[in-house]
C-alpha cells in the first residue's frame, strides 16, 4: 500500500523544510537533532509513579559504569515484585540516549504495570561492537540480580539488535539471566542481508539503505564482525531455547525483510514468536505516538504481549 497518509504528511514536511539526512551531517549534529526529532513527534510523555537513576557496574573487563534509569507505574497493582522490562534505545548504535528512548518507557510501565529500566550503553564510533552488546549483557545481570519479578527485553531498531543478541548471549552462557520475552521492534538482524529488499527504499526523506550502511559502518571497527551472531542474529547457528518473541515491522523500511526473517527463523526454531507488520509506516514510528496513530497501536499491541507474557500466557 503507499505510505500511510499521516506518514505522508510527515515525509511532505521534511521535503518543505528541505531536511538534510541524518548520515550527511556530522556525528554531533545527528546526534542533536535525532533526539529532537525523537521528541517532537512523540507528544506529551506520560506521567509515571516514580523515575529514578543508579549507576551500576558495567562489563568487568571495561572497568566503566553504567547509568540505569528506571521507571515504575502510576498505577501499582498487587504487592508482590513487579515485572522488568529492560529496554534498550535505538539509534543505530550511534545515535541515541536515555532520553531518546523515554517517552516509550513511559507508556510501556503503565500500559502493562512493570518496571521499565533503560540503559545508556557505549556508543559507537567512540566504542564500536562489542561494547554495546557487552553493556546491555551486564546491566541484564545485574537487574536479574538485584529487581526481583519476572525478566523481559525489548528495543527499536539497534535497540531490538541489542535485545536479540542478549537473549542469544543469555541462552550460550547456559547460566544467564531467565528472559522470558523479547520485544524487537524492526530490528537490526543481519549486517549483510542476502535478499535486496522489494521496496524502493533509496528515499533521502526516509530511512533508506544509506542510513543502514552508515549506522553499520561506525557499529563494526572490522567487517568481518559482523558474521558474529552477537552482531547479526539472524545469522546464529542455532535460535533453538531463545525466549518467546514479539517482532513488529513497518513496511517502508529496509530493515523489513530481515526482521521478519528473524521472526520465521525463530518459529522454525520451535520458539513462539508473533510477528506484526504496520502497512503504510515507516523506520521509527513506534517512537512517534504524538505523530502517528498506528504508533499508539503499535505501543498497546507490545504493551499487550508483554502482560501476557509476564502471566505466563505465552511460553
């Protein structure tokens, strides 16, 4: 179908403001008006019942720290432990921060009445792959560790790559952390995807394949990186054992194919997995509600898997 209208109106608007794309301007320019675009489109961010920080010791051999933020619900129910959502915040492995990520923090503690933690992991080109992956793992362990309740990922776009390779990471290390969902949203799956993809996706006005490669490009200091299982999931010998999935695409982004691809690799697994494309959408909707109505559907619909998942409805 062509573009969603109010995706249209987005795209007509960038084209009459003559909007430079993010992979021509200097990493600190990207950076800025990435989170300003972020921002923008998302509305007004929900109030939530409490929002707090900690700093949390990162990968042993890295010697650093990582700042967490939490978010917990306005509305508690029950007594017992709630459940954790760690999320981690798209960007290319690039771009990005805590903020980036919060006002979909915000919905999802509410919507399904969890603790949402979000974390500001190493960035590349200034620490390029594994560091992210690395960061994501510990700061994983440690709220396995230290938030008692049931455990779930997620993330959009790099962020969804994060939570795959942590759940692959999770299950190789045979003593991880019990995930028991994982939220991808269009992921990163593979560095080299072995398909073109059917779309025309050369648009400047859209994320398009030049974005995927340039975000590529600072994420691996060496190509051949990316035949890493923790860099491309997609690519693991094996997806058997990984923790039920919820995988959503948008149909105007070249990353589609390969997140939907991921999602079939996993129900050939033996793994439940539900995949859900949005028609008309492009990359980066779901951070948009405050633009885009399918983006608040698309926010319930993951909001809605994860409290089944954490009731043990899916296993």
């Amino acid at each position: 179908m062509p573009l969603h209208p109010e995706a249209e109106a987005a795209r007509r608007h960038r084209a009459e403001q003559a909007v430079a794309p993010l992979y021509t301007l200097t990493l600190a320019e990207a950076r800025a008006r990435d989170l300003a675009e972020v921002q923008a489109g998302g509305g007004r961010p929900e109030p939530v019942g409490e929002v707090w920080h900690r700093d949390i010791p990162g990968p042993p051999e890295s010697g650093t720290t990582l700042t967490i933020r939490g978010y917990e619900p306005l509305d508690r129910v029950g007594t017992g432990p709630l459940p954790v959502l760690v999320y981690f915040f798209g960007g290319g492995w690039t771009l990005g921060d805590l903020d980036t990520c919060d006002g979909i923090c915000r919905a999802l503690t509410n919507a399904v009445g969890c603790v949402t933690v979000s974390v500001r992991y190493r960035r590349a080109p200034e620490d390029p792959f594994p560091a992210a992956v690395e960061d994501c793992y510990a700061a994983v362990s440690w709220v396995a560790e230290n938030m008692p309740g049931k455990l779930a990922v997620g993330g959009d776009s790099a962020g969804g790559n994060l939570a795959a390779a942590v759940s692959l990471r999770a299950r190789d290390d045979g003593q991880g952390p019990e995930i028991c969902h994982q939220l991808l949203v269009y992921p990163n799956t593979d560095y080299r995807p072995q398909e073109p993809p059917e779309l025309d996706d050369e648009d400047p006005l859209l994320f398009n394949r030049h974005s995927v490669r340039w975000y590529w490009g600072h994420y691996l200091a060496d190509p051949a990186d990316g035949e890493n299982p923790l860099a491309s999931p997609l690519r693991a010998p094996s997806h058997k054992g990984l923790p039920p999935a919820t995988v959503i695409t948008a149909e105007y982004d070249p990353l589609r194919d390969e997140g939907e691809a991921y999602a079939r690799k996993l129900a050939d697994a033996g793994v439940p997995v539900e995949a859900r494309r949005y028609d008309g959408m492009s990359h980066g909707f779901f951070a948009m509600p405050g633009t885009f109505a399918l983006a608040r559907d698309a926010q319930a619909y993951a909001a809605a898997r994860l409290a089944a998942a954490y009731d043990a409805r899916i296993s």
